[in-house]
C-alpha cells in the first residue's frame, strides 16, 4: 500500500513525506514501501504498513531486514555457486 500526504497514522495527518524507500518482505503481497514523514504535530516518524495499515515503527525493525537482506543475498550466492559447479561437471 503507497502512503500519501493526508493519509492518517495514528490518528495524525501526514503532511509530509520525506522519504520513500523500497520494503522488501519475503512472500508479502503488500507493504512494499517505507517512509519518513512529518505528521502534523510537526513530529517526523518512520512509516512502514502491516497488511496495508500503516503503523510508527522503529529503526530496529529496518536493521533487523537488513539481515535478511543480506541472510538472502548469501543463500542466493550460494545457489548460483552450486548450480555453476554442478553444471560445469
């Protein structure tokens, strides 16, 4: 779900989005997409969505897919290793 200037989160109006950035959930079919925002309190607060309902979450949470980035990147390394040597034999 794309978050727009005006939707709500916690009952405060986004009147500011600061940032986009790509959320990547493994065999997710929504929440694709993080933003900070500025929300009318004139607090800046980090956005991501659980089943399209956005939600304040916390710099933890993106560290915490940073390793699952990386946990895939090396399986997938893994994998086209494998295949090369298999295929080369």
């Amino acid at each position: 779900m794309k978050i727009e200037k005006g939707n709500q989160v916690n009952g405060k109006k986004i009147t500011q989005i600061l940032c986009e950035f790509v959320v990547l959930h493994h065999e997710w079919e929504l929440d694709g997409y993080g933003y900070i925002v500025c929300l009318e309190d004139d607090s800046i607060e980090l956005i991501l969505t659980n089943h399209g309902i956005p939600y304040i979450a916390k710099a933890s949470h993106l560290k915490e897919q940073i390793k699952t980035y990386e946990n895939a990147i090396k399986m997938t390394e893994r994998a086209i290793d494998l295949y090369t040597n298999l295929r080369e034999k």
